[in-house]
C-alpha cells in the first residue's frame, strides 16, 4: 500500500515539475516538499502549522521586521493602534488573584451602571474570577465582547457587606496614545505621545488647542519609549510644525518608487519653539517626527540615539485572516539619511541585542562612545548644522543614562509587582481619606508624601521574596526616586495619567534638559 501511495506521488510531483520547470520552478519545490511531509511523514502533523513554519521560516531569514502573525496575533496588534476596543471600560490591575479596578473609563459602560475607583470584581456571568489563579489574558477575555452585549458582574466594595451585581452593557472602548499633555512650566507645555494609531493625530491636535489656551508658546514633545505605528499619523503630526512643501519623510526600495511626503502647511504650531525627546526605544513612526524637525532646523532633538527602525512593511492579508508583513522599502529624512540601524539577514537575534550592546559599550552613558565616518554626514535643510545618518536619529543634545537613580535593587521590585501592588493597597485603603484631605492636584503636589509605612511594607514584602539590596547603601539609593514614583501612582489613581507624568517627570532628566533649553 504504501509502495503505491509513494509511487503515486512521485508521478504526480515529476509530472508537475515538468509542466512548472520555469520561473515558478522554486514555488513547486516548496508545495512538493509540504505535500510530502503532509502525506508520508512518519507521524501525524498539523498541516496549518506546516505552512506557517514554513511562511515564518522564509521571513526569518530576511530582515528583522518581515513577519508572520496569526488571525489572533493580527488582532491583538491592530487593537492599540485602532483607537478602540469593545469591552466593559475599566482600566484595572490584578492584586493578590483580584481584579481591582483603577478607574472606569469616562462615559464607558462601566461608570454609567456605578462601578467606581476600588471596586473588586470577583464573578463575571456566572464564573467566579477572584483568588482562582485565572490568568490576566483569561479575564479580559471574559470582560470583553461586541457592543451591544450584556454581561453580569458581582462586585465586592469597601464597607459593603454583600456583593454587588450589575449588568453592563459592552460599548466601543475609546484607547488614547497621547498618554500626558499638561503645563511644564509658565508658557511651556508637555505632551507625550506612547504611540501612532488611528486617532493620534486628533488628540494631538486637542492638546495643541488645549495647551495654546493655557498660554503655550514653547513645547516639549516626548517621544522616550514610543515604539511607532501608523506612517499617515506621524506625516500628520510633523505637518503641524513645518510649513508648506517641506519634506517630512520619503521611502524607497528594490521594487517601491520613492515617495515624497509633504507639508501641507496651516499648521497648529508652526512657530513656537519645539523640543523632542528621545531614547533607545523610540522608533519608525516616532522617528520619522524627530528627523524631519531636526533636519528642517524647526526644533531641537534631545535624549539618546533612536532605535533605528526604518523598513516598511506591507500588509499582505491572506485568507483565514493571518497577515505577512512584508518589507519593501526604507525610510529616509528629509536630509536623506536612512533611519533603519544596519543588520544581518537571519541574525535576529544579534539585532533584539543592539540596545543592550549600546549600555555594554558605555553609548547610553557617554556621546563620545558614538562615533560616526565622515561617509555618514548629512547638514540639514536650513541651518545646515551636521547630523549623522547610519541608523537611529542622534540627538542634538545628549543626555546620558543615569543608571544611579533606578537601583538594581529597585528594578527587581517593580517587576516583581510590589511596587504597584504596594500603590494599590495604599490607595484602595484610603482613596476616601485622600480625596476629603486634597482639594486639588497642586494642592496635593504641594503636600503629599508617601508615608514611610508603605515603603516598609514594599521592602518587607522584597524580604519575604528574597528581593534584598546588596547592601545599606542601595536601600537609600533607591529611595528618592521610589518615593516619586509611588506619589506619581497616587496620583494617577486619584486623578489620571496628566497628573502622574506631571510628578514622575520632576525626575526626567531629558524632561530637566529640555527645560534648561527653554
């Protein structure tokens, strides 16, 4: 039997590759070679997995940025940058097993019924989420669903005995990528884009007209740790400094035409002075706002090399909803500088280790450590200052990474989770006492300190953990900046993401530098 079958096969793969023994002689191979796996392999395989290995496969040995994702991939990355999502509206954490709700979201579903700031959820429908070990990923997927939808929650509150049930109605959930946009200083403003979605360009445009109301002349845009998005969001939002016809980014490629993206002009702030601040993480789209303001002359560019993501990728959407994205081009400034840092073919893995080998080699700490050939000078457009191309986007002005102010000590507690947990349980226990004792945020600004006990209790809590610094000396290192961070959390829960970047910054040394530039 399995003499036919063989034999069978055999005829049918010569035959087609002698009809196919032309330009699609390669493609054949490869559908012979899944045929062959898919009919004779020893052991049973997944015929889907088979063909995704092999589409994965293929684009890990091209550059670091073509790849494949599943329907379920495909989704879960469209959702940041689409500007919404269908759930319950509530922004929450999980502490000790619980599903604690920070804030419902303004106007979402949640708020209308009266579930507040503190409530615990611990049932949805009728499956108990509480103290069951039930994943985060799990638990939003019980809470999310279509508009429209019902779901029934039961809620534990502060000083109720019994628990609480409301229906909910699911609703589109707005996700903002402007994460802060409030006054720095007198006539300075401060806004900070996390990333390029579909809705970008109109809240940043809100907080431009928001800002000018508050008397903005100057404006400090952080784009430290925002990893990109959508190209058409980052060409809208460097228009709105630039005059008309001023070139923002082109791409070219193998088989991609250059293509110019201009000003149109008639932007919101196209003369007050601008300051962008950057790091290792920001990338693509981010990177294409930064170098056209550095290479027009239309501001000043401050913080760490860029990342150095500059490849565009096509979505090339297949049948069951599964998605390659597809390199065809690069991305170029205005001066003509490739952003995209050079690589390997098939060495992913030395290029995930390009940030790491940055704060090895002493980049991140000193702007001596960069050195640039002659062959990557460019001048910009105007002024015709030097900047260097070779990939990444160079600051104008280098601020060094201070790796004194966030101890090792520190980091193993905040990713251990007792940082928040520890914020959570302070401000579920006196959220009450808070709000009667503040009347404002700059009132509380002006007099809140974390209480000592809460610090103790995080350090006992590291104990319990085996987290320890090594020594006397790293436990007070670490205490200013955990002390900022913990009244920033504070705030945010009182308040919202304004506030927290507002005291979290007083710590920012790109944001400091910024302000003595100003």
């Amino acid at each position: 039997m399995f003499t036919a079958i063989l034999s069978l096969f055999t005829t049918i793969a010569s035959a087609q590759m002698r009809i196919n023994l032309g330009a699609d002689a390669p493609l054949r191979k490869l559908q012979i070679a899944e045929m062959a796996i898919n009919n004779l392999y020893v052991d049973s395989v997944d015929e889907q997995k088979l063909v995704e290995d092999g589409i994965r496969g293929m684009l890990e040995k091209l550059d670091p940025h073509s790849s494949y994702l599943t329907p379920k991939e495909v989704k879960a990355a469209n959702e940041p940058l689409q500007g919404n999502f269908e759930g319950i509206g509530v922004q929450f954490n999980m502490v000790e097993d619980t599903l604690l709700v920070i804030q419902p979201v303004t106007n979402g579903p949640s708020e209308k019924v009266g579930i507040l700031a503190g409530d615990r959820i611990v049932k949805v429908n009728d499956t108990i989420i509480a103290g069951v070990k039930m994943s985060k990923e799990e638990i939003m997927r019980r809470l999310r669903g279509p508009k429209g939808t019902k779901v029934r929650l039961g809620i534990v509150r502060r000083e109720i005995a019994d628990t609480l049930l409301f229906t909910v109605v699911r609703d589109k959930i707005p996700v903002h990528s402007i994460d802060a946009s409030y006054m720095l200083r007198p006539q300075i403003g401060y806004i900070r884009i996390g990333s390029f979605g579909a809705t970008t360009y109109d809240e940043f445009c809100e907080s431009l007209k928001k800002l000018k109301k508050q008397g903005m002349q100057s404006l400090v845009l952080d784009l430290q740790e925002n990893g990109g998005g959508f190209l058409h969001a980052a060409v809208q939002i460097a228009n709105e400094f630039l005059k008309s016809n001023d070139l923002i980014v082109y791409t070219e490629g193998r088989q991609a035409q250059r293509t110019e993206y201009k000003a149109k002009g008639g932007g919101l702030f196209t003369e007050g002075k601008v300051i962008v601040l950057v790091d290792s993480y920001t990338a693509s789209a981010a990177e294409i706002v930064s170098g056209a303001i550095q290479d027009q002359d239309r501001g000043i560019v401050v913080g760490r090399r860029t990342f150095g993501k500059g490849l565009v990728q096509r979505p090339i959407d297949l049948p069951d909803g599964s998605m390659i994205r597809l390199t065809i081009a690069h991305y170029y400034t205005p001066s003509g500088r490739c952003i995209q840092k050079p690589y390997e073919k098939g060495k992913g893995r030395d290029y995930a280790m390009d940030v790491y080998n940055r704060l090895k080699s002493g980049e991140l700490m000193s702007a001596d450590s960069v050195h640039f050939a002659d062959s990557l000078k460019y001048y910009t457009l105007r002024n015709h200052r030097v900047v260097y191309g070779g990939g990444g986007i160079m600051p104008d002005e280098f601020v060094p990474l201070d790796t004194t102010k966030y101890t090792r000590y520190h980091r193993e507690l905040s990713a251990k989770g007792m940082v928040i947990n520890g914020n959570l349980r302070y401000v579920d226990q006196h959220r009450k006492i808070l709000q009667g004792q503040y009347k404002d945020f700059a009132d509380f600004r002006s007099r809140f300190d974390i209480p000592q006990q809460v610090i103790d209790n995080i350090f006992a809590e590291g104990e319990k953990q085996k987290v320890r610094p090594k020594d006397e000396a790293e436990r007070q290192q670490t205490l200013p900046y955990l002390r900022l961070q913990l009244k920033a959390l504070v705030a945010r829960d009182l308040w919202g993401m304004d506030e927290y970047f507002a005291i979290i910054n007083e710590m920012n040394d790109a944001v400091k530098r910024a302000l003595e530039l100003l």
